[in-house]
C-alpha cells in the first residue's frame, strides 16, 4: 500500500523529505508521460484520414441504421470543417 504524502506532514529527518521528493517526481514523470500519450491519441484521432475514413465507415454502416445516418454526416463535417479553419 503506498503511503499519501499529506501537506501537513512532519518530517523526522532529510531522508523522508528526500523520499518524498523522489515519490513527487516519479508521480510527475508518470503524469507528464500519460498527458503526452493522450495529447498524441488526441492528434491520431483527429487527424483528416482518421476523420475521413471515420466518415465512411459510419456511410457503410448507416445504411444498415438510416436513423443515425445524417447525424454521423454533420458531425463527421463539422469537425472536419473546424479543423481546416484552425489551421
């Protein structure tokens, strides 16, 4: 079980502080490298072919649901729209 750093902890020596250091950087690395993996699935899952291609797998299979069809469509535009205009 891992022990929670609190913020009013009191420290017997150097050597908890400097554990505690370690413990807060290591947390920080971890967080660092799973906000960089997001932000690059975020830019995967946006990008124009994954969009495109997005569009018509959701044409193929809207023809089996005709109901969600346009929602798909505009949606599927919409974002692809904003994303040329960003740019």
């Amino acid at each position: 079980m891992t022990k929670m750093i609190t913020k009013n902890k009191k420290y017997q020596s150097f050597e908890e502080i400097e554990t505690d250091l370690k413990i807060l950087k290591l947390k920080k690395q971890i967080d660092g490298l799973y906000l960089k993996n997001n932000v690059s699935d975020l830019k995967d899952n946006l990008s124009v072919k994954n969009i495109v291609s997005n569009t018509f797998t959701n044409i193929g299979f809207s023809f089996l649901n005709p109901k969600t069809r346009w929602i798909n469509l505009i949606v599927d535009y919409a974002i692809y729209f904003l994303l040329r205009r960003k740019r």
